[in-house]
C-alpha cells in the first residue's frame, strides 16, 4: 500500500501541489460514485511508518463516518517520499489489495516524472472509475466529507 518515490526534495514537491486542480479532479471523481476522496500530505516528521500515519490521519479526518463506510485517502509523506492509500472496509472488501497497488504505482510513476499533481489526479481518476462500478453514484449524491487537499 505504500511506496517510496525517489529524485525530488520535500520542498520541490510540496511546491508542486496544486490543491485546486486536485480538488476539480475529486469532484470529477466523486460525479461518478458515492464514494468519498480525501488527499492529504505531510512535510512533517513522524516516528511511525506512513502506513500507520495515513491511518491516523484517516481517522482525524472522519473518513470512517461515511454512510456506506467507502471513502479513500491518498496520503503522500513528502519528507521520506512515501504514499498510502486506504480505502475503508466497504470499499477494501471489493478491490482487494492489487487494485491499491496498481493505484499507488500509477500515482509513483507520474509524480517521478516531477509531477506530483498529475500524479495525483490519476490516482483520483483510476479510483474514481474503479468505484463507480461498487458505488456508483446515487439520484441524491450527498458529499459527505470536504473535497479540500489536507496538510500537516
């Protein structure tokens, strides 16, 4: 689930974020599906591994109260160059493990090409369309948590 990216300092890739394209491509993504999609990342230092990070920041976010209990969060470390992405038990029971890698190995082979919002987008965009097929998205199609790019 996690992965660490290589060639680009903490700086150059917090610098690279583009939190309003991030957020159309949320909006883009949760049009598809009932699903919910949080981004968040990090420059700060942590004594846990980022696995065990982005479940915490999984959990401070609320992405746990979702109705049908299917949000994702795509979590980047950008002072060791890690990602995680997790997807809550709803959603996890349905894509398994290799769809979070192949995700995660989408999202780390753009950003190694110095572009990390790209990067990113296509992570939302391939969990977009893959949950559209287990959550596609309903008549009423509440957005039940913030679309904003978190940081710490």
């Amino acid at each position: 689930m996690f992965e660490r990216f290589k060639r680009l300092n903490k700086f150059s890739l917090a610098g690279q974020i583009q939190s309003e394209k991030i957020v159309y491509a949320i909006q883009l993504a949760e049009e598809q599906t009932s699903a919910e999609i949080r981004v968040h990342y990090t420059t700060c230092m942590s004594n846990d591994d980022v696995l065990t990070e982005a479940k915490k920041t999984f959990e401070s976010l609320k992405m746990h109260t979702t109705q049908q209990r299917n949000a994702v969060l795509i979590f980047l470390r950008l002072r060791t160059k890690e990602i995680a992405i997790l997807g809550d038990i709803g959603i996890h029971q349905h894509v398994g493990n290799e769809f979070w890698t192949a995700v995660k190995e989408e999202v780390i082979h753009t950003i190694k090409q110095d572009n990390v919002s790209e990067g990113i987008v296509k992570g939302l965009e391939i969990i977009g369309k893959q949950l559209s097929i287990f959550f596609p998205a309903l008549d009423e199609n509440p957005n039940e948590l913030s679309n904003e790019v978190t940081f710490h």
